[in-house]
C-alpha cells in the first residue's frame, strides 16, 4: 500500500500543481456547485469541486489541496480528510488511466485478483505504481456496486464488466491507443467486455 502515501512536499512537482488556479470553465462550474449550500455550508460541495480539481490537474497534490481550501474558505485540513479517505481521489501522481479493480468477494470468486496480478505482471508494478509508460496505475478498490458484472474495474465514472485473464489485455491495449480524455467521464456507459 506504500503508493497511497500523501505527498507533503512541493519538490518534483508538475509545474501545473504550483499555484494552481481553476481554469475559468471549472471555477464557472465550481460557483454553481458552491450556490447549492447555504451561506456557511460550503464545505458540504469539497466532494463534488475535488472531483473537478482532479479533472484538471490528473491528481490532488498539496497544493492543490490547500488552493482548494482556500477557494473555499475552509480548513485544508478539511480538504485532506477527504481526499485521503475516498479511493476514487488520488493524493500521489498517477498514469492516465487509473484501473481501480474491485477486489471484494463475488469479483475474486470469478477472477479479479487473477486480472489484478496480470496487469501487476504486465506492466511489472505493485499496488499504487504506474507502469513505466505513464499509462496505466493499478489501484485495487473494494466493492463498486457492481457486483452482478463481476470482475468489475472503474476507470473514472465508467465501469468495464466482466473482466478475465483472457480479455484483460485486448481492453488495455485499446486503452492504450484511446484519448485518456475520452475515457471515463460522465454519461460515458459501462462497458462489457465478455
Ligand atoms: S464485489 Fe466487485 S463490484 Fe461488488
């Protein structure tokens, strides 16, 4: 689990992540979000505005973090808790797809830790790494809900479906040659891969 750590310092980041400002499309889409919480509530949007700050910059790092807390005038301790207690945001730099296998009961009965090792094996990483290309992080997650599709794996907001040993490979390479930006965002549908 050592690739979940938060990263506390500022050395070797993008130069994106240094005073990080939303572009005026996302702080457009940010002050609607922030105009559904009454005056003093505001930190009841830090989920769904991280999820816009992770759009833009790939990943949280700290300072976006605080620049996130400070745009909203809450604590940065407040962003943090909850960026470092939900799996889907990523505190440490990751590859462009994220594949957040589910690893939870009825996914392994039928497979998944089998496609967890052979991605690991593919791309000779563990848990939290980025293959050497930049492409593709292995992040296993516990159950996604989706679990009359199993294996299942979200990359994002879309779910991949009854993954195997035998198709993982043909929808990574796929991956590989596909927009990272086409993939995964809202009203993309889940995709079978049987
Ligand atoms: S156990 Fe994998 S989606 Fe529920």
């Amino acid at each position: 689990m050592s690739g979940y750590h938060h990263t506390t310092t500022t050395e070797n980041l993008p130069t994106e992540h240094l005073n990080p400002v939303f572009t005026s499309e996302n702080m457009a889409e940010v002050q609607v979000i922030l105009k559904r919480y009454p005056e003093g509530k505001q930190k009841s949007a830090v989920l769904p505005i991280l999820h816009i700050a992770q759009k833009q910059w790939g990943w949280l790092s700290s300072p976006v973090m605080d620049y996130v807390a400070t745009m909203m005038d809450i604590l940065p301790i407040e962003v943090y808790e909850v960026a470092t207690f939900y799996t889907m945001f990523h505190t440490n730099p990751v590859g462009n797809y994220v594949l957040e296998v589910c690893r939870t009961g009825p996914c392994c009965l039928l497979g998944a830790e089998q496609v967890i090792d052979r991605i690991k094996e593919r791309y000779n990483i563990h848990e939290g790494e980025t293959s050497a290309d930049g492409m593709f992080t292995i992040k296993p997650v516990e159950c996604l809900a989706a679990c009359g599709f199993a294996p299942v794996m979200q990359i994002r907001e879309q779910y991949f479906e009854h993954l195997s040993v035998e198709n993982i490979d043909a929808l990574l390479d796929q991956l590989a040659a596909t927009d990272p930006k086409t993939i995964g965002y809202v009203g993309n549908m889940p995709v079978d891969v049987k």
